[in-house]
C-alpha cells in the first residue's frame, strides 16, 4: 500500500513477543504470549484492522463485480468486523465470495460458514421463493430474510418495517433509562475525572451533569421512571399504529387508567366510586401510604439501601410526594386531553368481530344518525336482519386477529348458496366506519412525506409535483410495492428528458 519501511518496523516492533496476564482475586496468573489479534484500547487498532481487511479486498479483485449505485460498482461495504458483500447476480456472488475466501485464507483469515448469511433480494414477487446455494468450502450458508447490520435490520423485501417495530420494541422497553442506569456509576467516574482535568475550566453544563449523577436522589428518580414508564407505551403506541384501531381505544385506555389509579389511590376510594373518572385522585385522602405506593421493587429497594447514605429522610418524603404527584397529573392529563368518555369511542366496538355476539344495533343506528352518508343507498330494515345473522355466524376460515379493515374485506366477500353477497350492507358501514381516524398519526406521516420528498437539494419543486410523487408513492404502498423497484417506460423516460 506504500507505507514507508521505518513506519512498519515500528509498528511490528509493537506487537512483537506480546505478554499479557489475568488478574483474578487480587492475583495475576503465569504470563503468557499474545499472537492473535489486535491490542485492546489502543488507538492504532481500528486502522491497523481496516488496512488488514482493505489488503485481503485489493487481493480478491472485486471491484466490478458489485451492484452499481450512481456509477460506481458496491462490493463491499464494512464497517470494522461488519463486512457485506453484494452482487447483482448469483453467478458474481459466488465469483466474490470465493475470491475473498481464498485471499482471507492466504492473509490468515477464515470465514466462518456458521456466522455468513445469505440474503436473496429478489428482482420480482415471482422469484422471491428461489433460495441461492451459496457454499463457503463445500459448506452451504443459511438463507434468510432479513439480517441485521450496524444495528439496523436489512429484509428481502426492502422494507423498514421490521426495523422500525424492533426499535419500538427497544423504546417500549426504555432502553435510554435502562442504558442509563447500567452506566451509572461508569458516569459518574467519567464525569469526576473530566471536572478534574478541566479544573477551574470546568463548564457549568459539566458541574450540573456531575452534581445530578452525584446526587443520591437522582439515582431514585431514575429507577421510579424505568418501572413507571411502561404503562403508557401500549397506549402510545396503540395511538401511533396506521392501522385502523379506534374500536380498542376506550379499553386500552380505560386500562391505562386503572393502572396509574391503583399505583397510588387507596382501593377502598375506588371501590366506592362508581365512576373512574369522578375519583379525587389529587385528594391525599385517596392516595395509598408511601409503603403501598408502586414504585418498583428495585426503587424501594434502593431507597432503603441509601437511607442514611447520602439520602435523608427529607429527600425521601420529597421523593413520594413527587411520586403522587406523578401519577396524579398523568391521570389529570389524560382525562383532559384524551376522548376516554366520548360516546363515539364506546359505540365504536361495534366495529370488534370478536365481540360481535356482545355488539348492539343500537351502536349501528347511532352511527348511522350521526353520519347519515353511511345508509345512503342502504335498506335499513335488510341492514338490521344482516346485523343479526352475522352476531350468530362462526365465521369459518376467518383469522379473528387479522387487522380490522383486511377483516372487514373479507367479511363483505362471503357469499350466501345464491351467490348473492351475505353482509354487502353491513360491510360497507364498517369499512365505511374505519375510514374515521384514531389520532392524528396519519396527519404527521404525511407531514414527514412532505419534508422528506421537497428538501433543501430539491427547494424549487412545484407543488404540483410533490402532489404527483406522494400521489404515485401512495399508490405503490397501497399496492405493497416498494417504491425503488418502479421501472418508468422507455416513453415516460424520453418524455422527462425532453
């Protein structure tokens, strides 16, 4: 690579005859000789690594053999010990694996069969069910659908799905608060040793972040939030999903509330009460004592680790009577900003199939009168019969947990022995009734198609275009294609050049 001869010298001079020794117990253990691998920690290693891997690359000769992106052939992209080796077909595919085998094999590297993956994306629907045997030494290597690289999750079908519902997944569980708490005596560590180096120095944004991690409190607050969080995720992110949902909010909700109500108001307060939401949960005569209160078992654990500890009994009063407030504000919150007592939302598990023989055609004749578009064209009396029939029908070879709307598609495809369409009326009040949108979910997706398609590179598109790009982008999504396979005709394409 043309590192000059002194350069070299140095750094084998570095890595010759290598000790290391285990300590354990206050003991080391017998010295012994490091042959493999790179030092640990030390600055030179991740360049040291990627000269090894950009000389075993040049050795393969494999450039032309990628996939063109701009004009210029991607063969292998790494990052560190994440290497990717792409091609656009399976001939070249297996041409570059065996040519970067044989040139790892003669730097010292192996590829291991076990951990190398195959990923087939295919060009069409049709071919998708082909899977490539690809072999590293005679061994073949696992396909699948989806692998995950740099901590984002690549599928076959070139979607972002699956990444987007693992990252969900990963906040549902507060990963930030979780991560938080693993590191935090590493933090404060951290912290200390940079307020020492700065010295006088030292910012006030640094002495606050060190003061907060120092102070016993903030560690309580921190364990309260991980357990407490969690209540309110499947809520969000039932309020979040673009599928139709509006016929489980008032349960998903009411449940919510009931879990914040029994953390801190006395059972006996909401026994007596006959409505959830005429409770006094701001009374301190509701709320439980600071024994009952739910704050996790690793908080309470902590405060009584940390009494007298650096955490007085002040602090500790404060902290449940911030706990209190916490849940109580949350209720307060959304019993203000959240439809739980709307009527429409209790009327709307009309919509539910799987609690159809509990529905009553009074939920369907409320919607009818407050959206008279819906029985237009419609027999009400025939509608009612259509009503009655379906509450008692098993609805064979139907899956009851498919999402609503798909549901609904196929409840208005069933035919009766006449052929005759069997719930046409009742289908299209519900498909028309799922139209209505749960939140406001929708709206900020299309904001985000927005900044996403007329960005700062692209400030003089026409509004008439951007209309045309979400439009066609839409449509391709309700058809459950992927918009970087569309292929313009050579006529569309000669008329945009023009």
């Amino acid at each position: 690579m043309g590192f000059p001869q002194h350069l070299i010298s140095m750094i084998a001079s570095l890595y010759h005859n290598q000790k290391a020794t285990i300590r354990w117990n206050n003991a080391n253990c017998e010295p012994f000789n490091i042959e493999k691998g790179v030092r640990q920690g030390c600055i030179l290693s991740p360049h040291l690594f990627n000269l090894y891997t950009e000389q075993i690359m040049r050795q393969a000769d494999i450039d032309d053999m990628g996939i063109n992106i701009g004009g210029r052939d991607i063969t292998n992209p790494r990052y560190a010990d994440n290497t990717a080796l792409l091609s656009d077909n399976l001939t070249s595919m297996k041409r570059i694996l065996h040519r970067v085998n044989n040139a790892g094999q003669q730097a010292g590297l192996i590829l291991n069969a076990k951990k190398t993956k195959v990923m087939h994306i295919p060009a069409s629907k049709e071919s998708s069910n082909v899977e490539p045997d690809i072999k590293i030494d005679r061994t073949s290597l696992e396909n699948v659908d989806d692998f995950k690289y740099l901590g984002s999750i690549k599928t076959s079908d070139g979607t972002c799905t699956k990444d987007i519902n693992t990252r969900m997944a990963m906040a549902k569980q507060g990963m930030c608060i979780n991560r938080m708490l693993e590191l935090w005596d590493a933090l404060v560590e951290f912290f200390t040793a940079e307020k020492l180096e700065a010295g006088e120095k030292a910012t006030d944004r640094l002495k606050r972040i060190l003061a907060y991690f120092e102070d016993k409190s903030s560690k309580a607050y921190a364990l309260f939030l991980q357990y407490s969080l969690p209540l309110f995720t499947e809520a969000n992110l039932l309020l979040q999903k673009e599928e139709p949902v509006m016929h489980l909010l008032q349960e998903r909700l009411h449940d919510v509330a009931t879990d914040l109500l029994v953390a801190f108001v006395k059972p006996t307060s909401i026994v007596s009460s006959k409505d959830l939401y005429a409770i006094e949960h701001d009374k301190r005569k509701n709320q439980k004592d600071r024994e009952e209160l739910s704050i996790g078992e690793k908080t309470r654990a902590y405060l009584e680790s940390s009494k007298g500890h650096g955490l007085s009994n002040t602090a500790i009063t404060n902290f449940y009577e911030d706990v209190r407030a916490f849940y109580s504000k949350s209720l307060t919150y959304m019993f203000s900003k959240l439809p739980m007592q709307k009527e429409e939302l209790r009327k709307a598990n009309v919509l539910n199939v799987a609690q159809r023989a509990r529905s009553k055609y009074e939920d369907i004749r409320f919607w009818l009168n407050r959206f008279p578009c819906l029985s237009r064209n419609i027999d009400i009396d025939k509608l009612q019969t259509e009503f009655a029939k379906f509450q008692v029908d098993a609805l064979t070879g139907l899956d009851l947990e498919e999402r609503v709307d798909k549901l609904w598609g196929k409840i208005a495809m069933i035919r009766c022995a006449d052929s005759d369409p069997k719930y046409a009326r009742l289908s299209s009040v519900m498909l028309g009734l799922l139209a209505i949108p749960h939140s406001n979910a929708d709206a900020e997706r299309v904001f985000s198609l927005v900044r996403k398609n007329k960005t700062e590179a692209r400030a003089s598109m026409s509004r008439q275009l951007l209309s045309d790009i979400i439009i066609l982008k839409a449509s391709m999504l309700a058809n459950e294609m992927v918009c970087h396979t569309f292929e313009l005709s050579k006529d569309v394409l000669l008329k945009l050049k023009q």
